[in-house]
C-alpha cells in the first residue's frame, strides 16, 4: 500500500494548492532558514500535506514540538475555549491557568517555581540571568562563568548562541556575550580541571541531558552524577537544557530521570505548548532568588499559551503517553538496527531515548545525514538532520505502531537505493 491511498485526502482550499511561489516568499521574508523544497499546509495526527496534495509522515515534528501531533483534538479545544474566552492580559495582574500551568510543572518535576517566557532561548536566558544574579547575591562571584559543552545547542539570542558551544553559529556575531567557556560533553575528568582552573568563578554548569542538535548524544549516567556531585561539592549550580529531550520526549517527563540526578535549574519549550510557542524555566526554592523588577516577558505565560501547555500535560498523563515513547522508540531503535545491520557500509551507529533517536553514518561514506533526509523526503518521510552526520527521528509521542513499521519500511527502500 503506497502512502497516497494509505490516507485519505484531505479538503484543502483550492487556493492554497500549487498558488504558493518560493520566490515571492524570499522576496519579503528573511532568508535565515536553508529551506527544503516543500511548502506544508495541512496536518492531522504524524501526518502532514504539501501544497500539491501530497502527504508525508512527519517524524520531525516541528523539530520535537508538536508533542500530539497536529490537530489534536484536545489541542482544539483547549485553543478554541481558551481565544473565546480571554487571549492576552498582562503579568501585572494574577493570570489563574498560568497558576494552574506550574502547579503541573511542578508536580510532575524536581522544580518548586516556574518563570513563563516564549522559546527555548528565552527559557535558557531565563536560566542564565537567574544563576548569575544567584552568583552575585549568594556565592559573591563578581564575575561569574558558566561552563557549557562544545556540541551543545543553547539557542540564537546572543547569551544563549554564546552558551553554544559551536564556533559555527559564532561566526560574524562578536562581541560574544562574556562569562562563558566550553568543555567536552560527558568528560567529568575535563569539566573538573575547567572548574579547578577558574578558582571558585564557576556559578553554574549548564548541559543538555542528551545533545539534541549536538548529534543526538546522551548524557552517560555516571558523568551526570558526577557533575552533580561536584556540584554538591563546590556549591556550583547544575542548568539542564530539556527544551528538546524535556515534557516527555524520553519515555520519561524529564531527561534528568534518565540519568537519575536533579538540576538546581531547568528549561522547557519545545514540546511544552505542542505547537504554541512557550518556554519555562523552572529552579529549586532553593536557587529562587528573582525578585520583582528582576526579569519579565510581555506575552510570558499569557492565558492562551498557559490553557493549550496544560491541556498538553494532561493530555500526556491521562493517556499514559509516556508509556507509548517508550515502546513506539524501541520498536524504532529495533528498526533501525535492522538498517544498521543490512546497511553496514552506510550507517555506523543507532542511538537515543525514547522518541529522540538518531542514526549516525558511517564517516568515510561520502552519504551524508542531508542526502538521507532529501530522498526519505521524496519517498514520504519527513527527518531532519543532527549535524553532518546523524539522521535525527523525533516524532509526535503519539505516533503510533503501524506508523514507525511505515518509517522503517520508507527508509529501507532509501537506502537500498542512495
Ligand atoms: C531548540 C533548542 C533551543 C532553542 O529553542 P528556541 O525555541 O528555538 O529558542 C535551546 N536548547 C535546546 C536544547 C534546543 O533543542
């Protein structure tokens, strides 16, 4: 059965189909994105449409955000209820769901306070700014470092592309935002001279549980406890990034459960709204030292984006959605292997947790992560590359059986043919 008659057609305004031209739309809009050739315009479930009909099962996901998928119907719901009742206030007033929102967050996670902001970055400066003034009024570091991993991926802003330990997204950027070095990712003996050499400077040490654009690159268990010791040790504040791995993308809500410590510190945003943008950062009572005045966001947790984040967690937990990661990714990771085993001379490594996997290539194949993400593109399947190298899997935590045997079945056929 071929993807076409596999689901049905979808009813799209006529308009929208073939009426779309790239070059009118690089003609106004930024040209910041290398794009692929393909304009969606429709999605339900893993499934997307382009403007020509075609459809495709997206295991990209808005890169790891759309957590139900798209056009849930306890997104809908939530979204429509919520735009017909109140969209947007302000934070000089009590906003009631944005209460509700972080007593979930913080039942269901390490953390006892939540700040609400509008992106992965925004969460990470959140992050930064919270450790920095903790530095200053707790620790009195004058000039305080946060120490983060080469290969990791913070965000765009300039203190979190910064924290970014990848001299590529640098480049024509200085001056960089100070306060920042960069140490080997799951290196305990390399971040332990890091901090011995700045003599009592550190703050804070900021890592992603498992590098996501990095390459797809988990965290060793006994290097996160580790750091989290020395951490203990030298009163240094542990950041975790989870606004890829976090909200359930690991089989577990949070990627610090899969390497059994805590975080003084975290961030979300990614598959927190599904789709809708928002970030949170998330600390300790312990590390809580903003006060009024000391940061703020206009759309921070508006009532909007609060009512859709949380009927998204308890959509997650009143379907056991975690429980389906979990199986749905080892049922990926066995398929994968399978490539792996039959396609020796193209892929070298499957790796990952629950619904982030990656499949890395073989280094002196001239095949490369774009060239596979391209033809599973033109067969149907929808990836995004994790570096050069890596093929990153990260679909809906809805995706059912029949749609990963479908992804395997797809990437089978690319590679017996690339
Ligand atoms: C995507 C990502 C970010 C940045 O999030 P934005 O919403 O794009 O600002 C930060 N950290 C990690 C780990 C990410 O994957």
């Amino acid at each position: 059965m071929s993807l076409d008659t596999a689901i049905a057609q979808p009813t799209i305004h006529p308009e929208l189909l073939s009426a779309f031209s790239q070059d009118e739309f690089n003609s106004h809009v930024m040209t910041t994105y290398g794009r692929f050739n393909l304009a969606l315009i429709k999605g339900e479930g893993c499934t997307v449409w382009d403007t020509e009909g075609k459809t495709y099962l997206d295991f990209v996901a808005g890169i790891a955000t759309c957590t139900l998928g798209h056009a849930h119907p306890a997104i809908i719901e939530a979204v429509t209820a919520q735009i017909q009742t109140l969209t947007h206030v302000s934070n000089l007033y009590y906003v009631p769901v944005q209460g509700e929102l972080a007593k979930w967050l913080v039942a269901h996670s390490c953390a006892d306070r939540v700040f609400f902001c509008n992106s992965g970055a925004e969460a990470n400066e959140g992050a930064i700014k919270l450790a920095r003034k903790y530095a200053h009024t707790v620790l009195g570091i004058t000039e305080p470092v946060i120490l983060t991993a080469n290969a990791s991926f913070h965000g765009r802003t300039l203190a979190t592309v910064t924290a970014t330990g990848q001299p590529k997204y640098h480049k024509n950027f200085a001056p960089l935002v100070s306060g920042f070095e960069y140490v080997p990712y799951n290196d305990f003996a390399a971040i332990e001279s890091a901090v011995a050499a700045l003599d009592g400077r550190v703050a804070a040490i900021m890592l992603e549980p498992l590098q996501g654009e990095g390459g797809v690159n988990p965290g060793q268990v006994a290097y996160f406890q580790q750091v989290r010791k020395l951490c203990d040790e030298k009163g240094i504040l542990l950041i975790l990034d989870e606004v890829q791995v976090g909200m359930g993308r690991s089989g577990k809500y949070w990627g610090y459960e899969q390497l059994g410590i805590e975080p003084d510190i975290f961030t979300s945003a990614k598959g927190l709204g599904s789709g809708i943008p928002i970030g949170a950062t998330l600390c300790k009572a312990s590390c809580n030292v903003f006060e009024p005045g000391d940061h703020a966001s206009t759309y921070g947790g508006n009532p909007f984006v609060c009512a859709v984040a949380l009927a998204v967690c308890q959509t997650l937990e009143r379907e056991n959605i975690l429980a389906n990661v979990q199986a749905r990714g080892e049922q990926l990771r066995a398929g994968l292997q399978q490539l792996a085993t039959k396609y020796p001379h193209t892929i070298s490594e499957v790796r990952g947790w629950g619904l982030i996997n990656g499949l890395e290539l073989q280094a002196d194949s001239n095949i490369g992560a774009i060239d596979i993400v391209k033809a599973a593109m033109a067969a149907g399947l929808l990836l995004v590359p994790a570096g050069l190298k890596v093929v990153r899997f990260v679909p809906p935590l809805i995706v059912s059986a029949a749609e990963i045997d479908r992804s395997i079945s797809i990437l089978d056929r690319v590679l017996a043919t690339i």
